[in-house]
C-alpha cells in the first residue's frame, strides 16, 4: 500500500541519479531508504497527522455508558431453542454490549445487548443486589489510534535494486484503507456500515522527500567519487 502520487518524483529522480551504481549497491541504498521513510512515517502516525501536516480526524464520540443500578435476569440469546438463564449483577450498558457479574459462570462475561430475549423476574430481595463494583480498563477510545498498525508485524518495508516501498500487510492492510481512502465499513459484524474519515496513514511529507532526495544525492557522489 503506497502513495503513488508521492513516490512518482522520487523514482524519476533514482532512475536518472543511480544509473552510475552497480545494483548491490542500488538494492543497499533502496534498502536504506526504506527503512528511513518507514520510521518517519511511523513517527508521524505516532503523532496522529497526515502527511500536510493537518491532524487525524478524531474519533466519533459514542454514548457514555451506561452503569445498571439494579440486577437482571434474561434469556440469552434470543430465538434460540435453548436459551441460558443469564442473571446479571453490576452490570455496564457500553455501546452494542452489556458487561457485568455472570452469576452462574462466576466471572465478569459481555453479551450482544440486541440477542438479549425476554426479561425475566429477580428474585426477592436482589433487585438493587451488587457484586462489587465492576473495574473495567480504559476503553481504547482514550489512546491513540492505529497503535497496533505500527508494529514491525504490519508496517513493513522492502527493497530491492530497482524499488523501495513501505505498506501495510495482511487485515492490516484493509483496516487502513478504510481510513486512507475514507471508505465505508461495518465497525462490528451486525453494526450498521458507517462511512469513515478520511485519515492518511501513507504518504510523504515535504521532509521525507527530502531526505530521499539528500541520500540519492549522497549515494550518487559516492558513487562518481
């Protein structure tokens, strides 16, 4: 996945500035740059900017969640032959999903709040019943976006004597051009598509062609010399 639109002036200038290089040399100096214009770009998606300069588009702010006061009993899910009894204590509502006490698993469980079927009585006594406050972790929507598209695993960068390219691989490839191209996607496997900002992941700053330009330039001296 690149910028083509970028990268066009910069392969015109490699073609006519390295002609005097063998090709070992060539593939170490695509190499190189490289892994220059993928630190750079990494270091820019850190800082959550496109390429001009501009900030990311934020997030779409959700609903606060929604803190239950009282206990629930429920089948779950709905329309199945053999729904389980769920009973549900210091629970939180937080967008499509309802997380809180799974009485009968023991343990803190999420369930898809639009599978919830019918309502049931609590028992006597246990309406306003708690099991300790329920402690969730900070929700991602605090940090910063496209933390796990920067690892090495799926921002990669390649070489060779004639090219040099970065990209992103792999499911982290269409996750980010949705938000490169700003295109439409389902945020969850029943949510409802919803059109994303447009958010430039890939693309070369005034700085970066410069610098690839400084190490054809310093590549080629070296070369003649």
């Amino acid at each position: 996945m690149t910028d083509d639109g970028d990268l066009l002036q910069i392969e015109a200038l490699a073609t006519a500035l390295l002609r005097n290089l063998d090709a070992s040399s060539r593939r170490g100096l695509m190499r190189s740059v490289a892994k220059k214009v993928r630190a750079s770009q990494r270091a820019r998606i850190q800082r959550q900017q496109n390429p001009d300069g501009s900030g990311f588009a934020p997030r779409r702010k959700r609903p606060e969640p929604i803190r239950g006061n009282r206990a629930r009993r429920f089948l779950y899910p709905k329309d199945d032959a053999n729904p389980r009894v769920v009973y549900l204590k210091s629970w939180v509502l937080d967008g499509p999903l309802i997380t809180g006490f799974d009485i009968e698993a023991g343990g803190i469980r999420s369930f898809h709040h639009d599978r919830i079927g019918q309502e049931l009585p609590v028992e006597a006594g246990q309406e306003n019943a708690g099991a300790g406050r329920l402690r969730r972790k900070g929700h991602i929507r605090r940090k910063a976006m496209f933390r796990k598209l920067l690892s090495p695993r799926h921002l990669k960068e390649g070489a060779t004597d004639r090219e040099a390219w970065i990209g992103f691989t792999g499911q982290a490839a269409r996750v980010a051009r949705i938000h490169q191209d700003g295109l439409t996607d389902k945020p969850a496997l029943k949510a409802r598509p919803v059109r994303y900002a447009r958010r430039r992941l890939l693309g070369l700053t005034e700085a970066d062609r410069t610098m690839v330009a400084e190490a054809f330039m310093a590549a080629l001296v070296d070369g003649v010399s």
